[in-house]
C-alpha cells in the first residue's frame, strides 16, 4: 500500500487547530483563503503524518498526544468528544 511521506508544516499545524476548534473543510478553506480541494489535500497529508488516522476526531487525539496542540485550542464538544473517546479506549482495552 502506498504510504505518503508528509511533514508538518505551519500550514497543516494551523488546519489541526481549526479542526480542533470544530471548524469544517469549507469553513477552513474559507478562514485560510484557500481551495476546498487543496484544504482536502492539506488535511489527507496532516493525517498521514500523524499515523493511521482517518477522522478529524481521531487527528485532534493524536494532535494532543503528539503536543501539538493544547486543551485551550478545543473547542467544548470536542473536548467532550475526546473525553468519551479516551474513556472508551480505556474501558475496551486489554490491559
């Protein structure tokens, strides 16, 4: 399978941010002035980079773990999201 090679770039740090303050690909694309499919392209290459990631949920996840980003920049029902997702990780987890 191919896998991208991706960096994280200012650009991609900012799309994280606004992914986690909840904002959608059209709303990002707007806020950055840029196109909805490069914001698409930008997105597929931040989630490479930070593993298997497939939703915007699982990237702000990660995007905690890896310290990129910080409690302040959630917004409050991501935060709540990420708070029953830990909370389910750990409840079906084996250790």
């Amino acid at each position: 399978m191919y896998k991208h090679r991706a960096t994280m770039t200012d650009r991609r740090h900012q799309i994280l941010i606004l992914i986690a303050k909840g904002y959608n690909n059209r709303q990002i694309a707007r806020k950055m002035g840029l196109s909805l499919s490069n914001t698409r392209m930008q997105k597929w290459r931040l989630y490479c980079y930070l593993g298997e990631i497939h939703t915007a949920l699982d990237a702000v996840f990660m995007g905690l773990q890896m310290g990129l980003l910080k409690e302040s920049d959630l917004a409050e029902q991501i935060r709540e999201d990420i708070y029953d997702c830990k909370n389910e990780k750990q409840m079906y987890s084996y250790t």
